[in-house]
C-alpha cells in the first residue's frame, strides 16, 4: 500500500510540473530535438530531457532460476528455486539540455521453493506449498543525475546512489541490503534510418556492510540491435556479458563470478512521448553464476 502511495505522488508530481511548462507545440519541437534515434532503451532509459521536461519510467522484471554454473562452468541444480520480482519507478527531470536529476523506487517480491519446478509466478502470491522463504517490501529509494559529457548526444552517462530501506532481515533476503553507487555509460548508434545499436557499460559497487556483506564491483556490459519496421514497431536482440569482483575470506581483490546472456524483445512507440517495450533474457554461460531466466515489461511516460 506504501508503494501505491508513492507511485500516485510520483504522478501527481510529473502532472504539476507538466501543468506548469510551455505551450504543447513548443514542447514537442523542444523534444524532437532532444532524442536521437529510435529510442531503443528496454532497460534504461538515455535521453537527456530538455529543461521543464519530466520521464516516468516503469521497469517490471520476473528473474528465476533452479540451476547455475559452478567454479567449472558446468550447469548444476540449486538447492532451491529462487525467484524475484523488480518494480522501478524512475522519476527523471531535465534541469537543463545536458543535465536531469531523478528518483529510483524500487519495490521487491523475493521467493525461495524446495521444488526445482515451482512456479515463478508463486512470487506474486502467499502459498506455502513447497515454501522455503518468501518476503516482500519496498526496498530502495535512490537518487541519480543523467547527463551529456559532450555536445554528443549520442553518448549519456547516469550515475546514481541506492539506499536500502527494507528491515534488515528482510533485505538481507532480497539482495537489497548495502549502499550502491552504480555508473553507466550509454551510446547510441544509428545506422541508417532503421537500424539502431544501443550499448551499455556499467560499474555497480556495493559498499561493505560488514564481514558477511563486503563489497562487491560488477561490471555489465550490453548490447542492443533494433530494426525499425513501419514508424513504431522495433524488434531487437541483446547480448550480456557480466563479471563479478570482489573479496572472499582472507583473499585479495579478484573476479568471483561471471555470466553471458542472449535476449530477444520490442518496442512499440506509440508516440513521442510514449511507448512500451518487452522482452526476454537467458543465461547461457558462467562461472559461479546463477543460471536466470529473466521476463520484463517496461513503459515510458515524457510529460
């Protein structure tokens, strides 16, 4: 309900702000000159949005997994099968052509089932068939800062902090546990008037907690291939490919992990100012990594 409540301020807000700005003819001339490409950005968002400008993003991920790679890259069942549920609100605003600010809120479902061949939607409900452990709760607020290191719009770099806010023992569950600084960087490549490449970088630290939670760096990188067909419509395919550094015991700094994901998904742009956009992602290579299946649906809001 507290989430309810905040997503409704978080509409109200957009509204007022939108209420307040320049003429529609004008805003819509302002925004036509801000993007660039096809907006191709399932899973985050790399436009700079001109002054006055408000972006909602919702992202809605489904993760689960009963297997994994162990130490020697082969696929093995889990003890369990774990499932998570990811809803992000994302409240951007342009303070200028080059710089916005903005909210991350996110909310998370997180389940644990002895049967390897549980449901994942099981993480949207309350059974206790073959129930390990389940928790829900919001549990993060961040705050973030878009924006153009150049006259290049085709290149943004977003950077952000996360804090969690879930009771302890709850977010020790649900992953969501430590302060995060996360940094990415985000390009655009358009090819032509149909083709669109979208990359991604990343660098995510979470920050030492204690002797059992020490600090982490994973370092995702993405790529995106769309193809536009009509006006609106833009299938594409991903490639992932992520590592893992950190400490264990009494251990140097060193990479623990790693994993490579294959996607495919599209983008419906209804308008300027909004579209949505699905896909799927799969794991298919790794070391001490979980094997995901990820389902995600996504909207975007320009106000």
């Amino acid at each position: 309900m507290k989430f309810f409540y905040l997503i409704t301020f978080l509409f109200n807000f957009s509204i007022l702000t939108y209420s307040q700005s320049d003429s529609s003819s004008t805003r819509l001339k302002r925004l036509e000159n801000a993007i660039y490409g096809n907006l191709l950005s399932p899973s985050v968002s790399s436009l700079t949005l001109p002054k006055g400008f408000v972006e909602v993003n919702i992202f809605n991920s489904l993760l689960s997994t009963g297997s994994g790679f162990d130490e020697n890259k082969k696929n093995k069942d889990a003890f369990s099968r774990s499932t998570y549920y990811y809803g992000l609100i994302q409240l951007t605003y342009g303070l200028s052509r080059k710089f916005n600010i903005g909210m991350d809120v996110t909310y998370t479902a997180a389940r644990s089932d002895f049967n390897l061949q549980s449901s994942p939607l099981k993480v949207f409900g309350s059974s206790d068939t073959d129930l390990f452990q389940q928790e829900k709760a919001l549990s993060s607020i961040g705050l973030r800062a878009r924006y153009l290191p150049t006259n290049n719009n085709k290149l943004v770099f977003q950077t952000s902090v996360i804090f969690p806010v879930a009771p302890e023992k709850v977010a020790n569950f649900l992953g969501q546990n430590r302060v995060s600084l996360n940094h990415q960087l985000l390009y655009n490549i358009q090819l032509g008037r149909k083709m669109n490449i979208f990359t991604q970088l990343g660098f995510n630290y979470l920050i030492k907690k204690n002797d059992t939670y020490l600090g982490l760096l994973s370092v995702p990188a993405n790529v995106y291939f769309g193809y536009l067909i009509g006006n609106k419509f833009l299938p594409f395919i991903m490639l992932g490919h992520s590592r893992n550094f950190g400490k264990t015991f009494n251990k140097d700094f060193e990479q623990l992990s790693h994993s490579s994901l294959y996607g495919i998904g599209a983008q419906y742009q209804f308008s300027l100012r909004f579209s949505l956009n699905a896909f799927y992602t799969n794991v298919f290579e790794g070391k001490n990594s979980p094997l995901w299946q990820n389902y995600n649906f996504g909207a975007r809001i320009i106000l």
